[in-house]
C-alpha cells in the first residue's frame, strides 16, 4: 500500500517507520528541509521536502497513486487543508487527519475531505471508560466520514443480552456486533453465539443507529435511566 505522510514530527516519523516495518510504501512530507535533512529515519521512507498545503508545491509527489493521506502535523488548520488537497486535488481514496485540540473535532468531516478524524484525548478518554465501566454503553471510536462508529459494552449481571444468543437480540437496523471479546479472547460471533456476563461486546454502528436502542438491549438498566 502507498501512504503519504504529512508531518515529521514525532508522530509523523514513527507513523512512517511502523508502516514500512509492515511492508508499505511510505513518503513522508514536511515544508522544513533542514528537519528532514537531520532526520535519522528507517531506510525505506522516502522524505519530501514540500508545503503539504501548497498544490504547486506537492506536484510531482505522485499523490495520485497514494492510497492513504494522513496528515499529522501540530496544526489542526494545516491537517484540514492538507486532507482537502488530497480528496479534491489528488483523489486520495483515504484521508485521516490528527485533530490536536479536540475543540475542533467538528470541523473534520467530509466537507474538509476527512474520512477518519483521531483526536488522542477523545480516544483517551473512551479507552479510561471503557476499562473501568461496566455495564455502560461507551463510544470508542468514530470513523467513515463520521457515519460510522464503534460502541463497546461490558454485559453486566443484568443486562438483558446475558443469556441470549446474538442472533435473537434484535440489534437495530444499521448495526452488528463484530467482536465478542471473552477471558481475553476474541470471539468472532455468529447467531448462534450464546453471551454471558463479562463478555465485552463491540458494536458497529451507522449514524441512524439510536444510543438507546443499543442500551435498551445490552446495558444494565442503571446506564438506560
């Protein structure tokens, strides 16, 4: 897969290593031609020396044949304009842009050419509820131009999914349970996929998917009041 990085900072360098590790083809761009030049960076990452916010300047990158974008610089201004360069200009089938002050979470949608916004302290703070919740229906991760989301649920003594096979939930349309992780296992669930207390349930769902239909079915009756 080929993915243009925009951003060498620390998350943009490691970014580019950890996927040439994986096999991909990495370029990885920053507007500072010292940094780069002073970078001590895996073989296999090719470095640009361009405005990632400047057309002109990315011409010649061959961003046309990028399959990923992803925009990680420290400004959310640049990560918007960059993500809407690489949608509009060069067709870019993927584009995930970091969001730094999670204020401005709303403002990367598709409209700026985001599909998949990641906001560290929104992650953060879902990854603390998630671990210590139970019982709690608790969003996770929202993605696909924001009409996607990944919900999680640990079942609780009496959550009335305990004791049910997923198949007979009756899950609202526009979501599936794609994950059922048990005693530190993932299970890959089927119909006929009993649930027990403790199970932890991870929930796709679309942007029409209600929250309390999604409670009604797998929260303990404290998290649905």
């Amino acid at each position: 897969m080929k993915v243009a990085v925009a951003g060498a900072g620390k998350v943009g360098r490691f970014l580019a290593e950890d996927l040439v590790s994986s096999g991909h083809q990495v370029v990885l761009i920053d507007k500072d031609p010292d940094l780069l030049s002073s970078l001590e960076i895996a073989e296999g990452v090719v470095l640009a020396a361009a405005d990632a916010c400047e057309v002109s300047s990315l011409h010649g990158l061959h961003l046309e044949e990028v399959e990923v974008m992803v925009a990680v610089t420290g400004d959310d201004e640049d990560n918007l304009v960059i993500s809407l360069l690489a949608k509009q200009e060069f067709a870019v089938p993927r584009v995930i842009a970091r969001v730094n002050h999670p204020k401005n979470h709303w403002l990367f949608n598709e409209a700026w050419g985001v599909d998949v916004a990641v906001s560290t302290p929104q992650l953060l703070a879902g990854l603390v509820e998630e671990a210590v919740s139970v019982g709690v229906l608790v969003r996770l991760l929202q993605f696909e131009r924001g009409n996607t989301r990944l919900v999680e649920v640990t079942l609780a003594q009496g959550s009335p999914a305990v004791g049910q096979v997923v198949g007979d939930l009756g899950l609202p349309r526009g979501s599936t349970i794609v994950a059922v992780v048990r005693e530190g296992h993932v299970v890959v669930p089927r119909g006929d996929t009993l649930l027990d207390e403790g199970d932890e349930v991870l929930v796709l769902a679309s942007a029409n998917t209600d929250d309390e239909e999604l409670r009604a079915l797998l929260a303990t009756p404290r998290d649905r009041s």
